[in-house]
C-alpha cells in the first residue's frame, strides 16, 4: 500500500473528541476526574467545563485533560435561592462555552454530569446537529432535594419528578451509578434501553500498608471523607468518638472534606472535649488523596436514612475497598446490594450506640480487619471499568461507532476477563483494579 495513502487517511480520520460539564471542585471530585482521566487514556480527546476555584477563570491541562474555568465560584452554603442562583449562572455560562467548543473544536459527545439535570440544556444547540448528549447521574434530584432541604410538598416533588424525565429526555445515554438508582429512575419512566451502570471505581497509585496495631502501639485511626452535610452523618460520627475513646486506646478521628455543617461539627467537637482526638483536614485533591488515607486503621460511612442515601452507592467506600481499608457502613440499601456481612461491618443507620459496638468489634479482632479488607476486594474485581458489568468503555465505544461489530465486543469481554482474572490473581493488587 502506497504510504503516502495511508499517511492520508490516517489523517482524515475525525478526532475522538468530548466535552464534560460538571458544577464540581475539579481537582477534589474523583468521580469526574476519574471518568475524564480514563477517557483520555482511552484515545480520546477532553475538554472539561467548570466552576473556577477563585480569582481569574484559568485554562490548563490536568492528567492529561483539557480543563477550562468559568466565571463562577460553586455555592457550598444552605440557601437554597442562592444555590439556584449559582447553577443557574454556571449553566448560562456553560451553554455559551460549550456550543463554542462544538463549533471550534468538533466536539462529537457531551457529557453532562449532575446535579443539577437542567446542566444538560447547556448541550442544546450541538445536539441539534447531531452531538452524541449523555447525562451522568450522580444523584437524583428529588431525593437529594428531599434529603438536603427537608420535607417538600407533593407539587414540587411532582416538578421535580417532571425536570428529570425532561431532561433525560434530551439526552442520548443516561448514566447510572449503581443499580438500585437505575431501578428508582426506571420508575419514574425513564427507558431502561437508555440507562447504562457506570459505578465510581477509583485508580489510586499502590499505597504501602503500615502494619496495624490492637495494643496502643500507636493511635487506631477512623477516616470519613468527602463532602460534610447532616444527611451524610458526620456529627453521628463525632457522637461516636466521644464513646470511641473510652473504649479504644489511642482512638482518633480523622475528618477529611469540607462542606455546609463544618461550623456545627468543630462546634461539637469543642463540646465533647474532643480537640485532641478529631482531627480536621482539609480537601486533598484526588491524586493525593491515597497518600492521606493509607496510614488509617478503619474507614467509617454514616449516611443517614433518607429516599437520597438509600439510592447511594458511597464513593467513600469504593475508595476504603480499593486501598484495603476495613469500613464501617449503616445497613442501608444501596450498599446492602454490592457489600456483604463478610466484606464490611454493618450497624443500624443513625444508631451511635450501633455504631460504637460495630467499632470496637472490628478494633478487637485485627484478623477479621484483614479478611474484611480482602473480600471487599471482590467487588473490585467484579465492577472495574476494564470489566463487562461496568459499561464506561463500551458505552464510548458504542457512542462513537454504533455499528461495532459483534466480534469487536466480544473481543472486548474476552481483554476484560483476562484482566479481571490477573487482578484476582494479586493478593494486594489495587494497582491492577480500575480504569
């Protein structure tokens, strides 16, 4: 073949190009980051529309990323009109940057992550000339609302229910984060056909493993991380941590993330004495993030009971499985689905008692901590994105040529089971688990 014919043609070949929106903090959301990263070490090109951090609105690249700022600084606070406020702002802003980039840069997909939904209609004018749209839904905004705002009247759950058939009517693919959310969506009426499962499945770089103490040796260290609110139970931590002192030696709490209840958990601290004993960090980016969290004993989620954590699948967690941290979890259905009684220890949700005696059982018997930490591991292997049961590749493959052929993806099953099989051959493999 002449090769300056295959030169050519190599040439003429459209980019794989895609834009993401997400009303996130960039640098801190593994999530996004996570999906974008992985993308781009797919072959494909991204640019990624967000808030800016503060000051000036700045462009750069971020493994590998093309990251671009808007003029808008994301709301953290409690007043629900200013929260319209800010999104309502940011999606102005990422209408007008995003039908720009279609138009400059060929942009093929756009990949709106929530909340809010309404994010979606920043894709409108390329979707009217054939732009792929797909809606990542983080959180659904009914229960999220019901949980962060709490009881709404029966109209505006209704216009709620309402905002997000229309605005996964305007997308192409609609990605879920685990299954239990997919069930909830498809009984609001969204097509199933639509609905692909995508769950958070981080890539940390290996973290060596102190070796763990049950005699005081050294402090027995818990972790919660990520964003502080009440309907996330991070004071039910702290109620704990004034018990958890008394019976573990050494016990401290370590709380990493920032969030609209911070004032009231440092308050709380304050009144039980706690100073010494719960400690404050502040948001790590993500890339960093392993480092912060590898010298602790036990990771702890207490979500509260609501419609909106009933749906959730905790990052947190994935995050604990991935680095062989035991956790702490409340029985609550999203995470009953995926983890069981040998791969976490449960206790009754906004139970501080439940949560102690879950606590200083797993602290007593360092075995159980290591066996736990190993069959979360289970989940890993069954749910990385390289694997057939979590569709993030194959969703882009299909996106970008529908007419793939069924050898093609059956090729793709055979690599992801090949991969699944070496990651399950490595004791401690968390380097071989993720996109």
């Amino acid at each position: 073949m002449n090769p300056n014919i295959a030169s050519s043609s190599k040439s003429s070949v459209t980019p794989k190009r895609v834009s993401m929106i997400a009303y996130t903090n960039y640098s801190s959301d593994g999530r996004v980051r996570l999906e974008a990263e992985s993308l781009v070490k797919w072959g494909y090109d991204v640019f990624f529309l967000v808030p800016k951090k503060e000051g000036k609105p700045r462009t750069y690249t971020l493994g590998g990323v093309n990251i671009r700022e808007l003029n808008v600084v994301k709301y953290g606070g409690k007043n629900k009109f200013r929260y319209i406020a800010s999104y309502m702002t940011f999606l102005i802003l990422a209408f007008v940057a995003c039908t720009r980039l279609f138009a400059q840069s060929r942009v093929r997909v756009i990949h709106v992550h929530n909340m809010p939904d309404v994010l979606v209609f920043a894709a409108i004018i390329p979707r009217m000339f054939g732009c792929k749209v797909v809606l990542d839904l983080h959180d659904t905004v009914p229960e999220t609302y019901q949980a962060k705002f709490g009881k709404i009247s029966n109209f505006l759950l209704f216009l709620l229910r309402i905002e997000e058939r229309l605005c996964c009517s305007m997308a192409h693919q609609i990605i879920c984060v685990n299954h239990v959310q997919r069930d909830a969506v498809i009984r609001r009426g969204i097509a199933a056909e639509k609905i692909a499962i995508v769950i958070t499945m981080p890539r940390f770089t290996p973290q060596p493993r102190v070796c763990q103490q049950t005699k005081g040796e050294r402090p027995f260290r818990m972790v919660n991380h990520g964003t502080i609110a009440k309907r996330l139970g991070n004071d039910l931590i702290i109620d704990a941590a004034a018990k958890l002192v008394h019976e573990i030696p050494g016990f401290e709490l370590h709380i990493i993330g920032r969030g609209d209840n911070l004032d009231q958990l440092l308050s709380l601290t304050r009144s039980f004495g706690l100073e010494n004993r719960v400690h404050f960090h502040s948001t790590v980016p993500w890339d960093e993030l392993a480092a912060k969290l590898s010298i602790m004993d036990v990771g702890i989620v207490a979500n509260r009971i609501s419609a909106a954590t009933q749906l959730m699948l905790p990052a947190k967690l994935i995050d604990y499985a991935v680095l062989g941290i035991p956790a702490i979890v409340p029985r609550l259905k999203g995470i009953e689905y995926y983890f069981s009684e040998d791969m976490v220890s449960y206790f009754e949700p906004e139970d501080v008692d439940s949560m102690v005696t879950a606590t200083v059982s797993l602290y007593r018997d360092g075995a159980r901590r290591e066996r736990q930490a190993k069959n979360a591991k289970k989940f890993l292997y069954e749910w990385q994105w390289e694997g057939p049961n979590n569709g993030l590749r194959r969703l882009y493959e299909n996106l970008f040529d529908p007419k793939m052929t069924c050898s093609q993806s059956e090729e793709n099953d055979n690599r992801a089971e090949v991969l699944m099989s070496q990651s399950a051959a490595a004791e401690e493999g968390p380097e071989n688990i993720g996109a």
